[in-house]
C-alpha cells in the first residue's frame, strides 16, 4: 500500500471532474483504469477522480468514420465490430501488443494518450489515422470543448494539461492501415514503431524510434510526399527509394537495448513493410 | 470508506482505506487465494476477474471495484469441489509450489469462457503475463488445451 491516498471520489459528470482536480487535497489526478496510475512513483497523490461513472465506452462508426470513448479498454478497441475492418488493422494491432491480456482489459486509450510518454505502440497508430481528440477543459472557471488534432511532440502536448479527454475521433477516408513493431520478446517493449494509413491517395506514415529519451513520436512527411506521389501504384524500385528517403528523415537514436544506426535502419524496414502492407504488396525488405 | 461488491456470488459490504488495492482487501477479508507478486501487475499472481475479465488486482484500488462482481480462485473450486480447470492444472503437473497457479486458472477461466476451443498460440498469449518459476511455461500451457477440454466434457 504505497499510495498516500486521501480522497477517492467518482463524479457523475464531466464538470464535476474538472472541478474536483483543483480542489484540494492536492496533487490531485483523474483516474481511469489505473495501469499507469496505480503503479509505484504516483505516492506524491492525494486525490483521485475516477471517470467511470462517465461510462466513456461507446465504439461507434459515425459518418463514415469511428468514435471511440476515452474509456474504452484496449482489449475493448480490438474486439469492437466499428473497428474490424483494414481501415483500422493498426489500431487493434498496437492494442494488441500492448502488455497482456489483464492489462489491456484496464488500460484505457483515454489513459493511454494521457500518459506524459510518447513511446510505445499506440501513438503511432493514432497519428497514422488522423486521430482528432475531443476534450474538456475548465478555462476561467467555465469547461470548454475542444476538438484538436493528436498531438505530436510535447510542445503539443501542452494542450492536454488538466484537461478531460472524452473521445478518440478517427476520422473517415481512411482505406488501410498497419503497424509495425519490433521487440526483443512479444511481451517487451518494442524498439522501434511504425505505422502507416491509407486515405484514399494520401498516404500517412507516423514512427517512434523508443526509448526513454528517443525523439518524440514523428510524422515523416518526406517519405509519406514520396509515397503519395504514387498515387496508389508504387514504382519497380519503391523499395530502395522509400528506404533511402526514410533513412535521411530518421534520426539514429541509441541505447542500451540497440544502437542507433540499428534502430534507424530498423524503423526503415518497418515503414517500408507498413507501406507494403497498406498497398496490399509482398512484405519484404 | 464503504464498497459494495458482489464476492464470488456473495453480496458484500467491506470497509476499506482510500489507498487500499483490491489485493489487500480480499486477503484482509480471508481470500488469501489471491496471491501478492511484483505488486506492479507485472506477474499475473494477483489475478481475479472483474465482472468477467481478468484484471492485476494488485493495481485497481479496492474503491475503483466498488459495484462490481469479482470472482477469485475460491469462487471456482475448493479441494472438495475442484473446477476443471484446477483438475487439468494438477494433471499437467503445472503446480508446484503453486504461487502463480491461482493467477493462472482465473486467467483460463476467462479464456475459456470467450473462446471454448483455444489453440496453443491462443493459450501462450493468454499466459503471457503470468510467472512461473517453478515448472517453466509450457505445462500451464498444456494444462489449458486439457482444461479446455475438460470443461467441454463438464458440459456435455
Ligand atoms: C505491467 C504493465 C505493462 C504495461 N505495458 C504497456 C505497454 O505495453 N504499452 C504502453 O503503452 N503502456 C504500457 N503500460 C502503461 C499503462 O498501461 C498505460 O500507460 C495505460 O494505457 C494507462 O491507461 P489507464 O487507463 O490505466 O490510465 P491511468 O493509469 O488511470 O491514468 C494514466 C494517466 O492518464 C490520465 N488520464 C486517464 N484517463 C484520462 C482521460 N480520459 N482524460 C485525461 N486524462 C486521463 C490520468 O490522470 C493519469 O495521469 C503498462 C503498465 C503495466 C502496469
Ligand atoms: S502481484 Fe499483481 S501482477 Fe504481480
Ligand atoms: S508453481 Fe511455483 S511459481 Fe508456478
């Protein structure tokens, strides 16, 4: 029992939460399903604000596209029939590799994107997408939404300070879409991330080279112009000139799990089967 | 503070701290069952289902269960009445000090119930998560595929 816990409560609205992160006992934080949470190096915690009553669990395709609630579990996001389809293929694939099964039936994607780390499998596929967050904030006293694109890098990230996520938007248009990930064992972390999307001929291409320190979770927009270039039909030699392309974006990040020359040249052929894989090619190289 | 759950079947009324995990709180309350591991829902030792999924009851705050349904290893089987799935584990000789085995029948139990005919890639992934220094990996693994089937016969 190493939490210092003070005050537990469960509002039943949105407000209600907002309101209660200010008051005291502080530091005060809202609470989901705890896998981050509830872990050691949060003893410093005095409130907690559980958003369950917010029941925030709705998957549901919307014109076209899918709404999906902060609440919702990972091992909710890859058994939700909205999200079967090839459009969504990464999304379930980086639920899916998250942890084990007990964790992904607590972690939460609202949790998920909360959590002050760009690492790990999910922001690359959400960035991928197009992924739009619905949020609340109290801003001068009143709660204000706002729907803002998912943030890349911490800069953007500033925006999600105290604020409420409510919702995942992915947007419609997207055709296909795929992960690509490698750890040393199925249940590590992985090393390096990538996933790309296909939204009709625009193509978007989201890597994280991980690792504590690693740069933030990336767009790599050189290489997704080159491939979206195509138009669809990719070139004899699109294997040796997306790499080349994807090398030059790539900065090389290293640590005591790989070098960085290896990680850069990893993530490489992971973007490279990723857009394989959107374009319904073989995935070699 | 008061939680209110619904304990192996049984409505109960338990006064926990804010800062109580539910680990602490069932063996408080004489469901030792559940064993205390890594304490970082890491190992998969502290196992139980919350309203029918398997969760690390070592990181979900007792409060957090407030108005929920657990289930524990004692709501499956006791020594007179085994469950299948405690049968098909003794039988595997995946049991030998047996700190991981309540984690791991919880999780089977759960498997079993979403999907009656796993494969053994759906058994080693529904494992990953679960420790056992003692008798390695693969003998839970087999004792999966023979509680899959033994449930199937408890059925028929
Ligand atoms: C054993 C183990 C393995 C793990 N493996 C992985 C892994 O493979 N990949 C990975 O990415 N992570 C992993 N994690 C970390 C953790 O599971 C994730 O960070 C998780 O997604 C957090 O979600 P949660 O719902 O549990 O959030 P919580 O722990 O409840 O909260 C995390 C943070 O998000 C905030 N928050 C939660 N919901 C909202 C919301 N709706 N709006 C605003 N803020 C909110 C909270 O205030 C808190 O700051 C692992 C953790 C454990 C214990
Ligand atoms: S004690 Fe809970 S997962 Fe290890
Ligand atoms: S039987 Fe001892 S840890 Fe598994």
């Amino acid at each position: 029992m190493y939490l210092a816990l003070e005050d537990y409560s469960r509002p039943q609205s949105i407000e209600a939460c907002l309101r209660l992160l200010q008051q005291p006992p502080q530091p005060a934080a809202l609470l989901a399903g705890g896998t981050d949470l509830n872990v050691r190096g949060h003893e410093e915690l005095r409130r907690v604000i559980d958003l369950q009553a917010l029941a925030m669990t709705e998957i549901e395709a919307l014109e076209g596209g899918v709404r999906i609630g902060a609440g919702s579990t990972l091992r909710e996001i890859q058994e939700a029939p909205a999200l079967q389809g090839a459009p969504h293929a990464a999304l379930r694939e980086a639920a899916a590799a998250f942890a084990n099964v007990a964790i992904q039936n607590r972690s939460t994607i609202g949790g998920r994107i909360a959590v002050e780390r760009p690492d790990q499998d999910l922001p690359p596929a959400l960035a991928a997408l197009g992924a739009r967050l619905q949020i609340y904030r109290l801003i001068n006293g009143v709660v204000e939404e706002q729907v803002i694109d998912y943030p890349l890098g911490d800069a953007a990230r500033a925006v999600l300070r105290g604020a409420l996520i409510r919702a995942v938007e992915i947007p419609a248009g997207v055709t296909r879409s795929a992960l690509r990930r490698l750890g040393r064992t199925a249940v590590d972390r992985p090393l390096a991330t990538v996933a790309a999307a296909r939204a009709g001929e625009q193509v978007r291409i989201a890597a994280n080279l991980q690792g504590p320190g690693a740069a933030d979770l990336r767009r790599l927009s050189r290489s997704e112009a080159l491939v979206t270039e195509w138009r669809g039909r990719l070139p004899e030699n699109w294997r040796s000139r997306l790499r080349e392309s994807l090398l030059a974006e790539l900065n090389p990040y290293g640590d005591a799990f790989a070098g960085g020359e290896y990680r850069r040249d990893l993530s490489a052929t992971l973007a490279l089967r990723a857009v394989a894989a959107i374009h319904g090619e073989e995935e070699t190289g | 503070m008061k939680i209110h759950l619904l304990v192996n079947g049984e409505p109960r009324e338990w006064e926990c701290e804010v800062h109580e995990f539910l680990t602490e709180a069932l063996r408080r309350h004489g469901l030792v069952g559940t064993k205390r591991g890594c304490e970082d829902g890491a190992c998969g030792a502290c196992a139980v289902l919350l309203d029918g999924r398997e969760v690390p009851s070592c990181i979900v705050l007792a409060a957090q269960a407030d108005g929920h349904e657990i289930t524990t290893i004692e709501g499956l089987g006791d020594p007179r009445h085994v469950h299948p799935i405690q049968a098909a584990f003794v039988a595997a000789t995946a049991v030998q000090c047996g700190f991981c085995t309540p984690g791991m029948v919880v999780a089977t139990k759960e498997l079993l119930d979403h999907n009656p005919t796993p494969s053994a890639a759906d058994a080693r992934r529904r494992l990953a998560g679960h420790y056992c220094r003692c008798t390695g990996q693969i003998k839970p693994i087999q004792a999966v595929l023979d509680a899959a089937e033994r449930v199937k016969g408890a059925q028929t």
